[in-house]
C-alpha cells in the first residue's frame, strides 16, 4: 500500500512517496518558490532524477507537476493515482483538539482553520496543501498528523504560564510545543537502540535544525518542551531569539519607535544566530568564520549551545533519571564542532562525550558518549516523513 506524505509551506511542498508494504520511500520531492517569476521543482527516486526550473504560478500548478512525474513511466513509482491509499499531510497547530492524528473531513478542517490564529504562518498553507491534494486525490484517505499532538501529555504544571488564569480560558494560551513528529520519532528510535521498552525509556530529546526545540520525555511521553505558544520560545535558533526577557518589547517599542508586527518581524527573522552574528543563520557558515576569528560567530555559536546546556541542566531536574540525550535534525546530525560544544563539561552529570565517536558520525545514527557515562548520547537521524506515513496508512487501513 502506498502513502503520500506532504508538508506544504506558503511558497512550497515538500513530498515523499512510501511503499508501506517495507516503509520504502520510493521518491521524494520538492517545489520550491511557488508564485515566483522562476520556481524550483526537484523528485528523486530510484530510476529517475529530475530538477526544472519554471513558473508554478500557485499550489494547484504545484500538484499537477510533481503528481505527472509521480506517475511518470520513467520514475516507475505509480501507476496510477488510484494506488495511494492514504495522504498524510502535516499540520503544525492542532491545539487542544487533536491529541494524536486525524482522519480528515469537514469537520476537521474548520478546526485547523480555527488555530489558525495561534500558527498564522503555518496552518494556512498546510490548509491550501489539504484542499488541492483532495481535489488531486480524491479516492484516497487524508490524515492530519500535527505537530503538537506529541506534547499532549505535558502537565498542567509545565503548559501554564505564569499569566492570568482567564487567558488560557479565553484564548487558549498556554504551552502546545511543536517538532512533535521529530520528537515521537526519535524517541521510538532511541528506544529501540537502547533496547529499552518505549513505555520505560526517559530521554532528552533535542532537535536542531534551523527551528530548534528540546523535549523531556517520560516513560516514552513528552513531558515537557521548550517551545510555547509558538515556535519562538526556548532555544536559540537560526533566525528566531527564543528565550528572551519579555519587558524588552516594551523597550525596544519606546526606544526604537516600532510597531507590535516589526517586533514579531524581528524576533522571528532577524534575530538568533542571524541577529547575534550579524553573518548567518547557517551553522555552517557560522563555524567557518569562526576558526577564521570572528568574534560574533564564535559568540552566537557559544551563546547556542549555552542554551542547550541550560536545558538540558532543567530537564535532568524534572525527570530525575534520564537514560540518554538524543540529538537530532541537520545541525544534531551534522555538526560535530557543536555537539562537542554542548556535551563538553557535563560530566558531574554523569554525561561524557567520546570525541572520537563524535568525530566519527556524520548524518547516521550513533552513540558518541564513553562506555562509561551514565547517561548516553545518541545521534538519531529524524524521518517524520516516515511518522507520518505511519499514522496514514494506521488510520486508512
């Protein structure tokens, strides 16, 4: 049985095409610059690699493109649309209503398009990626898997803000958390590498792409999460501040005589490694000029992994016992120089890094911590693509 994965974005879609007969991605795809003079439109798959550069004027354009080559003879993926059973779509807000995914039909879809209003910059497009791919596929089963379904176990006593109580009541303010497909992967995963069951397993998990997030996971289930509201509170991250004293909105309003919309702009694009370095968002960027003697690339990149460390000091402190830290997404699996930057110095935790086994992984699951630390460090590549194409084909089957 086949399942179409797709993650739609305001200007793209990104897809995956699984056989989940053996959870093989058969190609995958994306469509970058969707209403632009010139858009990008790159699949991948066993037989055939196509990249094209042409106007797609809208997200209809979009599907019709990647779906023709999808059944194109020469990818040899599909016969026929027929033959997907179920596509799973991510959505990034499902609030207080959809504690794990969803089959989607009317009654759904005015939901997300209710929470709306707490992720504007995300559920609207994952809405227009809903709608054409029903239109595209209408005999198949679409399922919602939502990003904040995962976090749904957190306590009162962690999702409250310290704000009046009527807030919440009224307009739902609280912690949601986001990357929770990332997290719920990784933390099957860590499980099974630890040879531990899911239901007993305690971890740190931490993803760290350009959006950054940790979890704290107990028996198997989230517990507590540094993203709020909205993926701008927590850790530092490419271009978003996390964590910052919230009286300085009042500050900078005053001193720099700028609206509530440049500051949201400012702390969500310009700020992070971006603002702190005033040179990138890219790690990669960030580490080079940094062996070079930039002074503020060493500082953003010191100040990221300070933050991590913070947290994870906070999480040891709910769980209590913890049996790894899992590190995960581009810069987690990738950057090596970061990882010895976050892990160096924990050992009266009872963590010790391997720096031979972290110079060793790149992109692949490992575990980079001595034989002899109490608390292991894995890296664990993500694949929500694959999470989603789970829950899919459960809730179609």
């Amino acid at each position: 049985m086949k399942v179409l994965v797709v993650n739609c974005g305001s200007s793209s879609i990104k897809y995956s095409l699984f056989d989940m007969s053996n959870e093989q991605e058969l190609a995958k795809g994306l469509v970058e610059k969707i209403g632009e003079e010139v858009s990008v439109f790159t699949q991948k798959s066993e037989k055939n690699n196509i990249k094209l550069s042409q106007q797609i004027k809208d997200h209809k354009e979009a599907f019709a493109l990647f779906t023709k080559h999808l059944l194109s003879p020469k990818t040899d993926v599909l016969a026929n649309i027929d033959e997907i059973k179920a596509v799973g779509h991510r959505v990034v807000h499902g609030g207080e209503k959809f504690y794990e995914s969803a089959l989607l039909d009317e009654k759904a879809i005015k939901i997300i398009e209710r929470y709306s209003s707490l992720a504007p910059l995300h559920n609207p497009p994952n809405l227009v990626g809903i709608r054409e791919a029903m239109n595209y596929f209408p005999n198949s089963k679409h399922i919602a898997v939502f990003d904040t379904s995962f976090h749904h176990t957190i306590p009162q006593v962690a999702y409250m803000y310290a704000l009046p109580y009527y807030w919440y009541e009224k307009y739902g303010i609280r912690r949601y958390g986001f990357h929770g497909t990332s997290h719920r992967y990784v933390t099957i995963r860590a499980s099974e590498l630890l040879n531990k069951p899911l239901n007993k397993v305690n971890l740190i998990t931490c993803h760290l792409g350009n959006g950054c997030s940790m979890a704290a996971i107990k028996n198997g289930q989230s517990v507590d999460t540094s993203m709020g509201l909205t993926p701008l509170e927590g850790l530092i991250m490419g271009t978003r501040c996390g964590d910052i004293d919230t009286a300085i909105l009042f500050f900078l309003a005053e001193k720099e005589n700028v609206g509530l919309k440049e500051i949201d702009k400012l702390l969500n694009k310009k700020s992070g490694l971006l603002g702190v370095s005033e040179l990138s968002n890219d790690v990669r960027t960030l580490l080079e000029n940094a062996d070079k003697g930039n002074k503020k690339a060493r500082l953003a990149l010191d100040m990221f992994a300070y933050r991590i460390k913070k947290y994870i000091g906070a999480y040891i402190a709910v769980l209590n016992e913890v049996d790894a830290i899992v590190l995960t997404g581009g810069i987690g699996d990738k950057a090596k120089p970061v990882r010895k930057n976050i892990c160096q110095n924990l050992e009266y935790l009872g963590i010790e890094l391997d720096e031979s086994k972290n110079n060793n992984c790149f992109e692949q699951e490992a575990v980079i911590s001595k034989d002899s630390s109490r608390i292991k460090l894995l890296v664990v590549p993500t694949n929500e693509e694959l999470m989603i194409a789970r829950d899919s084909i459960k809730i179609a089957s």
